[in-house]
C-alpha cells in the first residue's frame, strides 16, 4: 500500500537520473492565447509511466505541481502575465539487481519557474517578453542492500537561476528566442556549480487549410555543453473545432534518449465562465532498449474576466 | 451493475497498479550511467586483539548475582531503612528474595552477615565500598559470625528472624550474602521490580520494608595474555583492531561481517547479548573513550560462531581512516550477571561488501 502512495506521489521517467533531469517545457511559447481578456487558468497533469525492458514492465503512477497562470489587459495595448510551471524533473524511481548487490534509487524535486512577463500588441503582432525565476530543491536516496543489510546515501541539490524569453507572433508565424538562462546547482550545502542552461529558437507557423488551423513548431536548443546533445524538435499540430491533434518528436539534450508523442485536446466552452480543455498526451521514450511509455491526461480550467465580472455585477 | 461487469472495468486499473507495485529492475541501465555499482569484497587483516578487564560497579543491575566457583565469587549487598527504631508485638518477621527465572539457577547456600561499614551502592565493587576507599578487606567488611544460614531454591528465599536478629539488622550498616557452596543464582534487585524486603508482621497486618540499597560485588580472574574474553560482572573487554585497506577510500561500505568463534561460555542463562563499541581514541587501558554501541546481538549459549554487522565501523574507518583506533567487544550490559566467553583467537574476520559511489548530478 505505502508503495503505491509513494507511487503516486513521485514522477519517475527513469532518465531523468541524468543531467539535470527532464525538461517540461519543450514547445512552450510565451504568447498569450488571448490579450483583451484577464485569464486565470489552472492546470492538473498526472501522469502514468510504463516502463519496458526485455520483457519486463514496471508502472508508476505521478502528478506534477499544480500550474497556475495569470493574464490581464493593460491600456495601450500592453497586456501582463504570470505564473508557476516545473522545469526540470528530477524524480525517479529506479531498481538495479546484481548477484549480490540490490539499489533502489529514488530521486526527487526539480527546478520550478515563476515567470512574469509582458505582451504588447502592435498592428497585427504581438510582442511578447518574459523573465523567470527558477529555484528549487532536489534530493535522491539511494539504497544499497548486500546480504540483506542496506544503507542508504542521499544527495542534495537547491537550484536558483533566471531565464528569459523573447518573441513575435504574427497570425501565420511566430518566433521565440529563450536565452540568458542560468542556475546555480548548490551540491549537499557544499559545492556550487554555475549551469549554463540552454539557449532555444522556437519557430512557428500557423496556415489554415479549410476548416484546419495547422501549426508547425521546430524548436532548436543550443547547450554550451558537450556532454548533452543540442536537439532539434518538431510538432505538428492541427486544429478544428474543439479537436485538436498533435504529433511531436521531441528528442532530449540527454544523448540518445528520443521521445515521440501524441497530444489529443477537446476544448469546453464553459458559458459564462472560460474554457475547460481535455488533454491527453501517449509518447514514447527510449534509450539502448528501455522504452518509457507515457500517458498523461491534462486538464485545464481557464476562467476568463473573473474580476470584471464581478464588477459588473 | 453486476460483480462481472465491476472487474472487467477495473481490470486495467487493476493491471496498472499491479505494475506499479513490483520492484523489477527495468531501466537499471540508465542508473548504471552514474557509476558503476559493481560490489566488491575485502577482508580486513586483523592487526591486534587483546583482553582488558575491570571491576566495574553494578549497582544499577537489575539482578543480584550470589556465588562462587574456582575462578568467581559474587556477594549480594542489602541495606534497609527502617521507619521506625524499635518494634514490639510483632508475630513474625522474615526477609524474602526472589529468584530471577530467566537464569538456570543453582542451588545454593549461604549465609548472612551484618556488615560494619557503609557501602555505596553505585560506586562498590569487590575492593572498593565507594570510588574514594576501599574495603579493609576486599569483598566487603562484614562480621566474621554468620547472622543465620539460608538456601536459595525454587521461586524465592524466606528468611525468618527474631527480635534479636532484626535489632542487630537495623544496627548495622546492611547485610552482604555471602555463598558457602559452588553454583550460582541470580535475585531481582530493586532496579529488576522485586526489590528484596523485609516483612514485619503484626495482628493480621504485613509492613513491607524495601530494600532500600542492593547490589552485588565480583571477583574473578584474570586473562592470560593469549586470551581473548569478553564477559559480564568481572568486566572482561576484547579489545580488536583490523588494518584499513587504501582499497576502500571513497568507497561506501554497504556490508560489513565480523565473525569470531567462541569455544567456553560459563554463563547461567540460555543466551546473551554482545555488543561493540568504537574507540574515539588509540587504545590506552580499559576506560579508552568509546562511542555508542553500534551493534546488538543475542546469541545463544553454545554458538561456535557469532556474526556481528559491523557497517557503522566500516563507514567510519572508510571517512576517517586516522580514527581507526579499533572497536570492545562486549557482553551487554556488563553488570547483569556473572558470564564469560572465551573467543577463538586468530579466528576473527571482517568481510567488508561495498561499492563505489554514484557521481552526483554533474554539468
């Protein structure tokens, strides 16, 4: 019973033992979705991960933080934003057998983000700017078990750094550039590590054919590190009605680890409201024969002009 | 909706969670890029191992040791505080001790004496009645004439008195049991629950009078300079130290064995507890500063072969291989009877499993 609430309660993609564990915000643009309206918007993603490896299969079921996002109008066109997201996971929760030698290696926390930013609205482009802070703990227990006597070691990191974003978007395009990233990794209270984290073009384009919106996102990440790849990612997204698809592949900055995944949305008008949309994203990662099978049902709940309409009232 | 219909709608959760339970190693690979965990095992050499011995004070034992053999002789001390000087009209008075029934206890005799000087309760031993004097004559300054004979038996010892008698008690500096035949036995001391009493009996009525001091004092032998023992009463110590090999820096000890083998236990028990503790120090005499025990084990009496987990010795000399100053071993507590073992010299052995640390997250 305690393994399944620790299930619950942990994410575990089995390679983010490496670096600096698994970036969440691939294909993230900085844009607002709508600039005339306030938004308040709150976002739940668990998740359920299905590992395989030579006929082995291993389950664990895991929630991110609650997001939570902010919009409002300004006068002259500026608009205001801000909000919480995870940037990197470090959760993990992995076995190793050896004849005589047993490890079970837990790993938990992250880098978080709070952001804030600004968008202003010019002719038929939005101008977008935003600053983060990151910070965060982290901590992996490791257990060691010989001849049923086991000890455990712990690492220890706490994260603060800062990233920015930039962009354009213009109905039928958009380009964003994330840079200026760093954070300090802070080792067991004791060794300090200035992280370069890594640069990101973010290119978009938006056609429509009939009743399709497609989008087309290529995403280049630049690392100032030659232990981690500089990937290059794409999506594919199409939209019609409240239905919307999307193909991605999303290859890591860990080497050799790739990731292809489907993101199926249904969007909920709620009268009177907002929105609610239904997400659910099946990808599969993978790495020398380990294959990672996520699914993870994302619900999002915006409400719209909450305070004006209170006002109203 | 029907039991049928229940289990098949839930049978991928079901499915889902059994999965999410097992503790297989599927992506162990992934971990394996942080270090490799290959475990390796060492034997440490053993650079020394020697007995030290004390009499140590054990006031605070929850037992009463009482007797003698060729090599041992225990003695029981009481005092009582009577509450009032003189009693009269009592139809009996008698002294109760009850034996402990965790110990295989002999029958025994013995007699009583009324004792001439005070002793300390947490500070007597065999030659000392307090730290700062010793006995005029060690195991006690007591009257050479007995106060009366009795024989330890069965569940308890009952001693009767008489008016004589118990005046003589309650002038007294206490009383010390002393044994006149071979064997062992064992009483509860106020500390183990039944404290021994003296009860004055009068028109139907008892007034107990607890003991309000007791403790036992040891004499025993002494090692010879090729003989490692570990014992309890007459505290003996085997003092062991091993050589750190370079092989184990920066590694992290997981398993740590010691093993030894025992050949003579004199014990009246059926088991016994041995523990070990570290020394903070080089090794100077007896009362070298150690830490707390860092191993507990029962034994039975008669195992050839102990096995003692001695990781915490192991993590301590791997991150501080100068404090490598060696470890007791012990019988645990020390003052809770009279015991002995005799371990097998040359046939200690510290197996160390470990393995080399994971390299943290690095970028």
């Amino acid at each position: 019973m305690m393994s399944i609430l620790v299930a619950f309660l942990i994410n575990a993609s089995v390679f983010s033992v490496n670096g600096i564990g698994e970036d969440l915000s691939v294909f993230r643009a900085p844009f607002l979705k709508a600039i005339n309206i306030g938004q308040l918007g709150f976002t739940i993603n668990p998740e359920y991960t299905l590992l395989a490896q030579d006929g082995d299969y291993r389950g664990i079921f895991w929630t991110n933080p609650l997001k939570f996002a902010i919009s409002a109008p300004l006068l002259g066109g500026f608009s205001i934003m801000a909000g919480n997201l995870e940037r990197f996971s470090q959760n993990y929760d992995i076995y190793v057998r050896d004849s005589s030698l047993q490890i079970h290696a837990l790993g938990e926390g992250g880098i978080e983000e709070i952001y804030a930013g600004i968008n202003k609205r010019l002719g038929n482009f939005d101008i977008v700017a935003t600053g983060s802070f990151l910070f965060g703990n982290a901590w992996e227990i490791w257990n060691y078990t010989i001849s049923g006597y086991t000890i455990v070691d712990t690492f220890l990191y706490r994260y603060r750094g800062r990233i920015f974003n930039v962009g354009v978007k213009h109905g039928l395009f958009s380009v964003a550039y994330e840079g200026f990233g760093q954070t300090r990794m802070i080792k067991l209270e004791q060794d300090t590590v200035m992280i370069d984290l890594a640069q990101r073009l973010t290119v978009g384009l938006y056609p429509r054919i009939g009743q399709w919106s497609l989008g087309l996102l290529y995403g280049h990440s630049f690392w100032n590190n030659d232990n981690y790849d500089s990937p290059h990612r794409f999506r594919i997204q199409a939209l019609r009605g409240p239905l919307g698809v999307a193909l991605m592949y999303n290859p890591w900055y860990i080497k050799d680890v790739n990731e292809y995944g489907v993101d199926v949305d249904y969007a909920i008008p709620l009268r009177n409201v907002g929105s609610a949309q239904l997400r659910m994203t099946i990808a599969l990662r993978e790495r020398d024969g380990v294959r990672e099978f996520k699914f993870a049902p994302q619900l999002t709940l915006v409400l719209n002009e909450l305070f004006a309409r209170r006002r109203k009232q | 909706m029907g039991m049928i219909t229940l289990m098949k709608r839930c049978m991928l959760l079901t499915f889902l969670l059994f999965l999410a339970c097992n503790e297989l190693p599927v992506g162990g690979d992934e971990l394996r890029t942080r270090g490799d965990f290959e475990p390796q095992f060492l034997d440490l050499t053993l650079f020394s191992s020697f007995t030290e011995f004390k009499e140590l004070n054990v006031g605070s034992s929850t037992n009463l040791a009482l007797g003698m053999n060729d090599e041992y002789e225990a003695r029981t001390m009481l005092s009582f505080e009577f509450p009032d000087t003189v009693y009269q009209g009592l139809d009996e008075i008698k002294m109760i001790l009850n034996l402990k029934d965790n110990f295989n206890n002999d029958t025994l005799a013995f007699s009583i004496h009324l004792m001439d000087i005070e002793f300390n309760e947490s500070e007597a031993t065999w030659t000392r009645r307090s730290f700062d004097e010793m006995w005029l004559a060690p195991g006690g300054d007591f009257s050479e004439d007995s106060l009366r004979y009795g024989v330890a038996e069965a569940d308890s010892v009952v001693l009767y008195f008489n008016y004589l008698e118990l005046a003589q008690i309650q002038a007294a500096k206490g009383i010390i049991l002393v044994p006149r035949d071979s064997g062992f036995c064992y009483f509860s001391s106020k500390e183990g629950g039944k404290a021994p009493r003296i009860e004055l009996k009068k028109n139907e009525t008892t007034l107990p009078i607890l003991a309000k001091t007791d403790c036992h004092i040891v004499t025993g032998p002494e090692p010879a300079l090729l003989d490692d023992w570990i014992g309890a009463g007459m505290v003996y110590r085997d003092f062991v130290k091993f050589n750190y090999d370079s092989l184990l820096d920066s590694s992290i000890a997981v398993y740590a064995e010691l093993s030894f083998g025992c050949s003579e236990y004199f014990c009246h028990r059926d088991s016994l507890e041995i523990g070990v503790r570290q020394l903070l120090e080089p090794f100077s005499n007896f009362d070298t500063p150690t830490g707390p025990l860092i191993t507990l084990k029962r034994i039975g009496v008669g195992d050839t072969l102990v096995t003692l987990d001695l990781v915490k010795y192991a993590q301590r000399i791997i991150d501080h291989p100068d404090s490598n100053f060696g470890f007791y071993i012990q019988i645990t507590p020390q003052g809770i009877d009279v015991s002995r073992v005799k371990l097998v010299r040359g046939s200690y052995r510290l197996n160390i499993g470990y393995v080399l640390p994971p390299e943290p997250r690095e970028f």
